[in-house]
C-alpha cells in the first residue's frame, strides 16, 4: 500500500539491522516534520507487543509498528 508519505508495508523484518534502520528512518519521518508520533487505540495482536502508531500529515494516514518479538518479525502497514 502507498500513500502520500509513500510508506510501505513490511510484514516482517529480515533482521534486527533492518528495523534498527527502521527506526532511525521514522525517527527522521518525525524530525523532518513529515509524520507525527499517535497513541496507540487498539493493539495489532496480542498484549506484550510493543506498538507505535504514526500519522502521516500530507495524507493523515495512520500506520502501525509493532516491534518484532521472536518467533515474530514485526510489522508496519496501515491501521485502517
């Protein structure tokens, strides 16, 4: 899925240097004034998970990010 912000989603990460990269490129997103940090309204899975919620201000699209926890990889898309 793209979007103004052209976001796409990663339905997991390969690595934990990849969501380090990750991470710094939201990071960035925000700084830049590009995207703005969002609360969290409802978790993408089960409770334990870490998640953030970002919005994307030329678009207002609010996507997702759960942090991986193995056996599980992590996630960023979309919320809606």
């Amino acid at each position: 899925m793209r979007n103004n912000c052209n976001w796409e989603v990663i339905d997991n990460f390969q690595s934990y240097s990849e969501f380090k990269r990750f991470i710094d490129w939201i990071e960035s997103q925000i700084a830049e004034g590009i995207a703005v940090e969002v609360p969290v309204k409802e978790l993408y899975a089960v409770a334990g998970l870490t998640e953030r919620w970002f919005q994307c201000l030329s678009s207002k699209c609010v996507w997702r990010l759960v942090y991986p926890d193995g056996p599980f990889h992590g996630y960023w898309g979309a919320v809606t």
